[in-house]
C-alpha cells in the first residue's frame, strides 16, 4: 500500500513538471512571436517609410511618385484587420515602378539617387525574412497547441491562438538583385 502511493506521488510528480515544461515551452513561443511580430513591424514600417521618402524626393516621374507614396500611406495607416492587404498593395506597387531595371538606373543616377536605392533595396529584402521568421514561430506554436496534452489542460492560459502574416512579398526584379 504506501508502496504504491509513493509511486503514486512520483508518478504526479513527473507528469506535473513534465506539464510545466510544456507550459514553459509554449509560453517562450508566444513570446518569440511577438519579438517576431514586433521585428516584422519595423521591416514593414521601415519599408514603407522608405518608399515614402523615395516617392516625395522628385526623382521619380510624377505618376510612379502618386501610386508609391499613395501605396506606403496606405499601408502605414492600415488598421490591423487590412494590414495584409495594404502591404500585399504596397509590394504591387513597388513592383510596378520598379519592374523594369531602367527605372533604377535614373533613381541611382539622380542626386542622393544611390542611398535611396540602396535603402530600399535593403527595405524590400528584409521584409520576406522577417515574415518567415514570423511565421515560423507562429506554425511551432501552433504545433504545439494542437497537442491533446496542451488543450485538456489549457496550458496556453488565455493567449489568443497565433496567426500567421499573409502578404504578398515578392520583391521587384530591380531591387532584389541588388548587392548589400
């Protein structure tokens, strides 16, 4: 009898540090998404800024200046539900003005032309990056929520469930073939 309550009591033992563990796991993902988050936001406003800047400073013809800046406006002022989308415009966008290499070579041959190349170049390339490290911090979390063990023991406390960001961020040919 006080045998088997002794390995009664180890059993429990294990089983609730083995349930702690998994609830340690779960709460270092959610914040590894939200570092993720966090760097995903800066990518995107930084891009968006520095097509702002790149759209106002005249090197560009008037009509690709009107659709980048309206792009990047929209994209910095989208509430959270549209995010996606705006950016998803955003990269459309970019890709538009900047599809064909030509159009790089009068940025880059303007005053001040090769920094704001470059920047954006550098903008555009991080954005992909950021997102997947996003996203695979989101697809872990999720991997581990969907464990029976996690879900009868609500382990993952009140966080709301994590979602990926979705957007369409292809960079232009122009751009993304630029060294660093």
């Amino acid at each position: 009898m006080t045998e088997t309550l002794i390995w009664t009591v180890v059993a429990l033992i294990l089983i609730g540090v083995y349930l702690s563990w998994t609830a340690g796991r779960l709460d270092r993902l959610h914040s590894r998404i939200d570092a993720a988050r966090a760097a995903l936001d800066a990518q995107l406003l930084r891009r968006a800024s520095v097509t702002q800047e790149l759209a106002t400073s005249g090197v560009l013809d008037p009509a690709a200046s009107i659709v980048l800046y309206e792009a990047a406006h929209a994209a910095r002022q989208a509430e959270e539900d549209h995010r996606e989308v705006a950016e998803s415009e955003l990269s459309q966008a970019l890709r538009a003005v900047f599809g064909e290499p030509e159009q790089m070579e009068l940025v880059r041959e303007a005053p001040g032309g090769e920094e704001a190349a470059g920047e954006l170049a550098q903008a555009v390339r991080r954005v992909p990056m950021a997102r997947r490290f996003h996203n695979d911090a989101v697809r872990a979390a999720r991997a581990l929520r969907r464990h029976r063990k996690v879900r009868w023991f609500r382990l993952a406390g009140h966080a709301p469930f994590p979602l990926a960001f979705e957007m369409d961020d292809e960079p232009p040919v122009a751009l993304a073939d630029r060294p660093a």
